[in-house]
C-alpha cells in the first residue's frame, strides 16, 4: 500500500509538472503572437526540395529574398566573339557552325592605373597692371603631386574599410600602380579632415535642429589610451566624435545646452544633462530583461520580469498600429498601457536585479513611452547603435589612432561617408564637388539627398 501510495504521488507530480510546462509554453506562444511571429513545431518545419531555390525554409519567414540583377547590355558592353576549335564531348576538329549564339553577361571591373594628369597653365599678362597670371584646372590641387581621387581614396579605405595606412599604400602599389608612402597617406588624410570639417560642422547644425537625434557611444583608443567615440544620428545624417571624456560636457559641445527634438539614447547617466524631451531605448531594456529571465530563478520571471516584457511588447505594437486606429481608440489603448505601467511600478520584490529594473523605470517613466506621443519618434535607439557598430569593428580590429589629430580625421571623414550612405550618394562623386567648391571658394555642398 505504501509503494502505490508512493506511485500515485509521483504520478501526481508529474501531472502537476506537466500541467505547467503546458502553461509556459502557451504563454510562450502568446508573446510569439504578440510580436507577430508564427511558432512552427520543428516536426512541421517544411523543406523544399533540392532542385528548389532554397534548400530549406521557415514557415515565420516572410521577407522576400535578395537576388542579384541581371546586367544589360549598353553602349559601354565589351563584346568576345569566342569560338570552339574541338568537341568537347569526343574531340573533333571538324565543327560545322549553325548560326546560333548564346550569350554571356559577366560584369567586371576594368584594369586598375594610374592617370597622369598634366596641367599645362597659360601665362597671361594683365593690361591693366602688366602683372602676369594664369589659371587653374578642374580638380588640380596646387602644389601637390596626387590628385583628389587618390587621396579620397586614401580617407575612404581608413574611415570605412577600417583598413590601416599600410594596407591602403599597399593596395594602391598592387592593384593600380600608384606609389604612396605611409608619411603620403598620412598628409592626404589631413587634406580630407581639412575639406571634410566645415561639412561635418554644418551637420551639427542640422542635427541639433532635427525632430530627434539618436546618440550612442563606444571604447576607442588613441595612442593606446582609452578614449570614446561618439555617434549622433537621424535617418539622414550621421556625425562621429572622438574625445577622451565621457561625460555630459562632450554632448552639450555637440548638441548644445537644449533641443527643440527629442534625444534617443539608452539609460546612461550622461544623456540626463541634456534638458530636451527623451526616449530612452526600449530595445536596450528589453535585452536586459530577457537576459535576466535566464538568470534569475523562475519566480521573478513570472511575477515581475515577463509582465513588463510584455507590456513593453505591446506599447511598441502599438506604436505601430498608431496610423490603423482612429484618433479616441488609440488614445484609450495608450491611457490603458500607462495604466498597466503604473500599476507595475508598485509591485515588491526581495531580489536586488528587480529592484534595480524598477527603479530605473520608476526614474525614467516620463522618458519610456514618448514615442507613442510623437509619430516621427522611434521606440528604440538601434539606428544609433547600427551606425556605431562599425566603429566597435574596426576597433576591433586595431584600427585605432595613434594621435589626437588623427582620430579627428577618422571622425570628420567617417561622418561625411556615412551621411553619403543614407543618403544614397557616392562619396566619390560628393567628395571631387566638395574638392571642386573649396578651390573656387565656393560653399560647400552638403552630402543630403534634396529631391
């Protein structure tokens, strides 16, 4: 009797374990649905077959696939008449052509070399002070013996590829012929600091009258010494700074004391000097939360951690549906999320990770939910911190600065290129205008797409 009482207990156990896991993974799929991604049992997952495009798919994936463009043939196309001279299949030399062809696109770059320019300026002599003069050519940079591409180049592989000095003379010596010391590269990255500062400061300007300006921050080094590099950006533009401080005075230098917009930032402490509107990262607390899931014991995960995941979920859901509701619903729906917010604010916990969490978003309350008041702000600061992120890489790869005056240049080149990306101009073609506008004393163009 004992050993079947024993068995019905376990048997009860297991029910009861069951009866839970059951629950959780409802719950699970739940937020699954929330997020507006489809849970698909691995044993349900369909395969395509092997003479399909994709060996293999999921069922949550909608978005289209990315394929290359087929070239067409135009004025520039290099043609190649090729011709068989034996059969491939037996080795015949006797081949009887039958009038057809078949046609294969392949595009390519062309040789790399290096052109020489010469400059052959006229002397004229003034009728009116018989002094002489003679002109200037198009993109000629006087006194100095590598043209403008060159040297764009020079700042393009530093500040974008993340390639050192080295490597860039390297490359230009193989692949296009072109003789460059690292002392060279050194001064033609100079002359793109030079040419690239006032854009970046007109950039500034812009940035600081902007709707919202995401801001974002990462290590770097200068000379071995640990400094930090800056990013402040909105969908158009992009800026980088790299100072040895960390603190609000280095945004107060970039943004000045205010902002008529809203500041896009995570919860660091610095970004709290700014006296403007804020949004703090939603993403950013939301990865802070699943992380602690994981490491805290289910309890606080249930009671305190999910429920503000989910609400989290749902305010960015509604963000979204923001143009889908009339004007009183979505003002109902956004009363009853502060509400739900509100009301988690008071709940008590004994473990010191939870009481941090509400801690912060009782200090950041007003700054957590202005994007659902504001169409044109977004819920998170990812553009921010995508646009650093190649900042972190080439740091990682030691691409650092061994002066002071060299990571300004790094950051005055890197911003002009990144704008030019958003933008969908090429920093080529933008830099040569800018290079043209600075030797006719002309203002510069800023890299901004105005159609």
């Amino acid at each position: 009797m004992d050993d079947r009482e024993h068995l019905l207990r376990r048997i009860a156990a297991q029910d009861k374990l069951i009866a839970e896991l059951t629950a959780r993974i409802a719950e699970l799929e739940e937020q699954l649905r929330r997020r507006g991604k489809v849970y698909t049992p691995k044993a349900n997952r369909t395969r395509k077959s092997k003479d399909g495009p994709d060996r293999r798919t999921w069922q949550h994936r909608v978005h289209p696939g990315v394929f290359r463009p087929e070239p067409v043939p135009d004025e520039h196309t290099l043609d190649h008449d090729v011709h068989a001279e034996h059969c491939p299949h037996c080795g015949g030399a006797a081949l009887t052509p039958t009038g057809e062809v078949e046609e294969h696109l392949v595009e390519d770059i062309p040789a790399p070399r290096v052109e020489l320019h010469r400059y052959r300026r006229h002397v004229y002599r003034c009728a009116r002070c018989q002094q002489t003069c003679t002109g200037q050519g198009d993109l000629e940079l006087p006194g100095a013996h590598v043209g403008p591409r060159a040297r764009l180049f020079v700042g393009y592989a530093r500040s974008y590829l993340g390639l050192s000095l080295e490597k860039t003379c390297t490359w230009l010596r193989d692949w296009c012929g072109l003789s460059l010391s690292r002392a060279g590269a050194l001064g033609h990255l100079r002359w793109g600091s030079s040419l690239c500062a006032p854009v970046v400061e007109r950039l500034l300007e812009l940035l600081r009258q902007a709707a919202f300006v995401h801001a974002d921050e990462t290590g770097w080094r200068i000379n071995g010494k640990n400094v930090w590099a800056w990013c402040f950006c909105n969908p158009q533009i992009a800026v980088f700074l790299i100072d040895e401080h960390r603190s609000a005075a280095v945004l107060k230098q970039a943004l000045g004391d205010t902002l008529p917009g809203v500041l896009v930032s995570d919860f660091y402490a610095a970004y709290n000097q700014l006296a403007c509107r804020k949004q703090r990262c939603l993403a950013h607390l939301l990865r802070e939360l699943h992380d602690l899931t994981e490491e805290l014991p289910a309890v606080y995960g249930t009671r305190h951690l999910r429920p503000l995941i989910v609400l989290f979920q749902d305010a960015i859901a509604l963000g979204k549906q923001r143009g889908q509701l009339s004007a009183r619903r979505y003002a109902r729906a956004v009363a009853d999320i502060r509400r739900r917010f509100r009301d988690r604010l008071w709940r008590q916990t004994n473990n010191d990770d939870c009481e941090r969490i509400y801690g912060r978003l009782s200090k950041y309350q007003d700054e957590l939910f202005t994007f659902l008041d504001d169409p044109q702000v977004p819920a998170d600061n990812n553009p921010g911190e995508r646009d650093i992120r190649s900042v972190a890489a080439t740091r990682g790869d030691g691409g650092v600065n061994r002066t002071a005056w060299g990571a300004t240049a790094f950051a005055r080149l890197k911003s002009v290129v990144r704008t030019c990306q958003k933008n969908g101009r090429s920093f080529l073609d933008y830099g040569l205008a800018l290079a043209r506008a600075t030797l006719t004393d002309l203002p510069p163009p800023l890299p901004l797409n105005t159609g």
